[in-house]
C-alpha cells in the first residue's frame, strides 16, 4: 500500500466529490487560444499530458468571463455556447485517468496593460503606484448596474462550463485583479455598499458566489482563489483574509486555494520571502496553519512546493488538504506521478532572471519563461529547463513586440 500522504484521495463533503490524490496543479495562464480566444489543439495537448501527469485536480488557466475585458491577447474566454464544442473536447481530455478539471474564471478589472482594451474598469479611480503606471492604463470606477451585470457574467461563464464538462469552477479572487480589487481598501474606495468596512469589500466575492450557486445547483463544486495578504501596507491584509475565507466557508464555498501579493509585490513568486519561509518551502504555509485553526474549509495551499517530504509534512501537519503545483509542472507535468510512487527528485526550480533588475523584481519573467515552457508541451517537444532567460526575453520582444510582453500576467 502507498504510504505517501499526497497519495490519499480527499473527499469534498458538500458535493461529494472524490478527488484521487492531493496534487492540484495550479492555475496557469496558458496564452495559446485563437485569435477568437477558443482553445487550441496545442490546449488540449497541454492538458492531456497535466491528466496523464497525476494530479487529481487540474485548475485552467484563467479564462476571461468578458471578450472585452481580456489581459493578454491569447486568453480563453467563455461567454456563450457558439463554440460549446471545443471547451467540451479541452474537459473530455482534461478529465481522462479519473481527473478533475476546474476552470478559473477571472474578470481582470484594472490588471490590464496598456492597449489591450480600450478601458480598463476598477471599484474606484485609483492609480497604481507610479512604477506601475507605465504598464496599465488608467481605469473609471464601475457603476452599479456594471458591477451586477459582472456578477452575473461570472455566473454564466461557470454554468457554461458546467455544462462543458468541467467537473467545477474557480473563481480568481487573488493577485490584484478586479474581485482582489474589490478586496482591498487601497484599490476600493467606494462610498456605497461594495466599499468601506471588508464586509462591504467582501459582497462582490459574496454575490459572485450565490449568482454561480443558483445557476450551477448545490453538487457542483466552488472553488475560490484568494490572497493570504496582498502584502501592501493599504492592502487587503492577513486579518481580513482569515475573515473572508470564514464568510466563504458559512456560504459553503467547497475548496478555497490560498496565494499571496498582487503585481505591485510578487509574493505569489516567493519574491522577498524570508530565509525561514524558503527553508519551508512553502511561502504561505504559517497564514494556512493559523487559518485552519480557525475554519474547517478545506485548503489548497500554493507557492513554493519543491519535495515530496515538505508536501507531506505540511499534509500531516494538517496545515492543507492539498498542495498547489504550478511552475513545477510546466516543466514536468507528470511530477505527480513521480511524487504518487515516491520516486520524485528534488526539483532545481530557480528565480527566472534576465540580470535586467526593471524587468526581473515583478515576476514578469517567470510568467514569460514558463509559458513558453508550456507552449514547447501543447507543440508535443519536452519542456527545456535550460532554456535562458535572456534568450526568452528576446524571443518574446522579437516576436510580439515590447507591448504583449508587458501583457503577462497571473
Ligand atoms: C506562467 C504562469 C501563469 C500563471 N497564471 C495564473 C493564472 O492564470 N491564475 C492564477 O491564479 N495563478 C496563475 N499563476 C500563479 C500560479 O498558479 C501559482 O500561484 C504560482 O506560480 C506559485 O506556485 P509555484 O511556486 O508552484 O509555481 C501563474 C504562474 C505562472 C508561472
């Protein structure tokens, strides 16, 4: 019998949904869709191998609820069932060896560059800090009637996907895009009831959340993607995060996955983590076991994994239920398959640097480097560890011009 915790399977009483084993693999935007944002052969390659890998659960890359609030040029978006047929094929593939294929759903607000779409729109007015400004455009302050019909765009993209075949949906409530907006009282500082108190923060996320319940029915599972801290002094902090992940465990929110930082500080990418955090291996591992003595919701816990052994011990700790892989498996996708039979390796995943320290301090590169990794796999090639970084920069200026690369995003 397999000892190895990682290999226990976990069920998710609300919906009684069995997942295999404890391996997610995490979002990753993929930039491969067609010019009409579908999905692409080299998708459903992708995610074949991620299925045959191991995981039990897939998350997708984020795919937009709006074809006219995209972050990048190559995004998937979902929004009516013209072309059902092709997210059918992507969840027939991605759900073979008994996996389990989520869908992200996201709604970027202001975390748009500058020139993908015509207007960016945010809770409030609020500029990004001036090193930023470069990068996004400036964003208008949402009405109320927008707000609700965002909310309900969210709901129909789940039940879309439902009905696709995806066996659930996550909703992106983390990294600085527009419900991580919603979130934070620097980026909302609205006077109504979506802004003020975190409560009032926390009723976008909320009313997202019932809008996608009545629309997918009570055996389909949620799945929330959320900040333990955006790490800003102003940002959407710690305390309020251990709050609204309670909210979202009374609402019945079935698996919530904790990250961290937003564009303005990459804790997602362990950027700035302390010496103690990286001998842990996994960036937000304390947040998570404070919160698990405080909710029973079951946790994902992502940023940073590397062995098999720090898996394990977070497992049996009981600090999550499941650990969240992303960059490793753009490189191996069936890592979890060596880490089910005890034979993984340690991994030698290093920060991507270019040496130009403009573009290396905001996790731009390691979005870059790794999706050219994950297009190298939808193309059927092995995916290059070796693969430098400086070539990588230069390849992607040369082929898409300085602007797209300034559209990677998280
Ligand atoms: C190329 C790339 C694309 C990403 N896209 C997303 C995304 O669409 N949604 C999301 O929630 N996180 C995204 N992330 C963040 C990962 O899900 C994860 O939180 C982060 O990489 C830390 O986990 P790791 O240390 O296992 O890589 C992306 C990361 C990379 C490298």
């Amino acid at each position: 019998m397999n000892q190895t915790k990682v290999a226990q399977r976990f069920i998710l009483k609300q919906t009684s949904t069995i997942i295999k084993n404890r391996i997610v693999k995490s979002a990753m935007s993929e930039g491969m869709s067609t010019e009409n944002h579908l999905p692409t052969n080299s998708i459903f390659r992708l995610y074949q191998a991620w299925a045959e890998g191991g995981a039990g659960l897939v998350i997708t890359g984020n795919v937009k609820v709006d074809d006219k609030s995209l972050g990048e040029p190559r995004n998937i978006v979902l929004e009516n069932d013209e072309n059902l047929e092709l997210f059918k094929k992507w969840a027939e593939i991605g759900t073979t060896n008994s996996t389990h294929l989520w869908m992200q759903i996201n709604h970027p607000g202001k975390q748009v560059l500058k020139g993908v779409v015509d207007e960016a729109v945010a809770p409030s007015n609020v500029p990004f800090q001036p090193n930023l400004q470069r990068f996004f455009p400036k964003s208008r302050a949402l009405s109320d009637i927008e707000i609700k019909e965002i909310i309900q765009r969210f709901a129909n993209t789940a039940e879309l996907a439902k009905r696709a075949g995806f066996t659930g949906v996550q909703v992106h409530a983390a990294h600085g895009y527009l419900i991580s907006q919603f979130l934070s009282p620097k980026h909302n500082q609205r006077q109504d009831e979506w802004g003020g108190p975190v409560e009032n923060r926390f009723r976008f996320l909320s009313e997202i959340y019932h809008a996608i319940r009545r629309r997918v029915g009570d055996k389909f599972p949620i799945g929330v993607k959320i900040n333990s801290s955006d790490f800003m002094k102003t940002g959407f902090s710690e305390e309020e995060s251990q709050f609204v992940i309670s909210e979202l465990d009374k609402l019945g929110v079935d698996l919530i996955e904790i990250s961290g930082g937003t564009y303005e500080k990459a804790a997602l990418f362990g950027k700035n983590a302390k010496p103690s955090t990286v001998t842990r291996e996994a960036y937000f591992l304390e947040y998570a076991e404070k919160l698990k003595q405080k909710t029973s919701v079951p946790l994902v816990l992502t940023g940073g994994f590397r062995t098999l052994s720090a898996m394990n011990k977070a497992l049996e700790t009981g600090a999550t239920d499941f650990i969240g892989l992303a960059r490793p498996l753009a490189l191996y996708p069936d890592y979890p398959n060596s880490l089910l039979e005890n034979k993984a390796s340690k991994l030698s995943i290093k920060p991507i640097k270019t040496g130009i320290s403009f573009i290396d301090g905001k996790g731009l590169m390691e979005l870059t480097w790794y999706s050219q990794q994950l297009n190298r796999i939808g193309k059927g090639k092995k995916a290059k560890p070796t693969f430098s970084p400086l070539l990588s920069l230069i390849i992607t200026l040369f082929k898409n011009g300085k602007e797209v690369f300034q559209k990677r995003r998280v």
